[in-house]
C-alpha cells in the first residue's frame, strides 16, 4: 500500500510541475529558460522549462535540432519519457495526457518515438530510477500509443 501512496504522490507531484509548465508557456517572454522550484515532500528537485524557449538552447546543450513549438502540447508531446507527456490547462484543468496514464500509474519508462534519443532517454530514465528504484525502464516505446 506504501509503494502505491508514493506511486500516487509523484505522478501528483508531476502533474503540478506540468502545470507550471503549461503556465510558463503562456508567458514565455517574461520567464527565463530554467526554474527549480521546491516543492515540499516530493523528496527530489523539479526542473521547470520554458518550453518556448528550448528550440533556442537544445542543439547547443544535447546536440541535433529542436523544432520550435507553437503550443504546451507541442511540447509535452516531445517529452523524452512517453509517460511523462502530461500537462493540465491551467485555464479549466483540462488534463491533456496523449499517452494515457496506464505506465504513470505502473512506473514504466519508455522512449518517447516523437523524440528518439536513446541516449538521453536512457541517461534521463536512469535518473528517474535512481530517484525511485520501483520504476521499470523499457527501451521501445509502447505501440500501442
């Protein structure tokens, strides 16, 4: 039962970072390109991005290009991790999750196809485990999504 409250404690955690993300988003010109805000009780640092901001500093930093996005879901669908593609409109709450939540729920990590960076999937994918040794890492993406 334990195991399920943290399971559920970080896909919440998850969901409100996404949330902020879609919020920085909106207002892409007034933010800077990083955040790290604390969230208390999630026992791991949250990275915040401005999404409409990475297709300027992507190649430089991991190599290859980056389209540049025209909405949240752009990026939320570029996601490395396909269960991490989640985000909330902050305007009505509407969830937007294209991959579903069925891997979120279980702690399953795979490759995002509409990003295919197997060695950044699999550095990123480590980190998440490292955090939370129950997720499990699998190395093709879900065809099914």
């Amino acid at each position: 039962m334990k195991r399920w409250l943290v399971r559920v404690a970080v896909v919440l955690g998850v969901l409100v970072v996404v949330a902020a993300v879609v919020a920085v988003f909106e207002v892409r010109r007034q933010l800077p390109d990083r955040a790290t805000p604390r969230i208390p009780g999630l026992g791991a640092p949250v990275e915040v991005r401005n999404q409409a901001r990475v297709h300027l500093w992507y190649g430089q930093r991991f190599g290859g290009d980056y389209p540049q996005l025209r909405s949240a879901t752009d990026g939320i669908d570029r996601y490395l991790v396909q269960c991490t593609c989640i985000g909330i409109e902050a305007a009505t709450g509407r969830l937007y999750a294209p991959n579903g939540l069925q891997d979120m729920a279980e702690g399953v990590l795979r490759p995002n196809p509409l990003n295919p960076s197997p060695e950044l999937f699999r550095a990123k994918a480590e980190s998440y485990r490292a955090r939370w040794p129950w997720l499990t890492i699998m190395d093709q993406a879900d065809p099914g999504r």
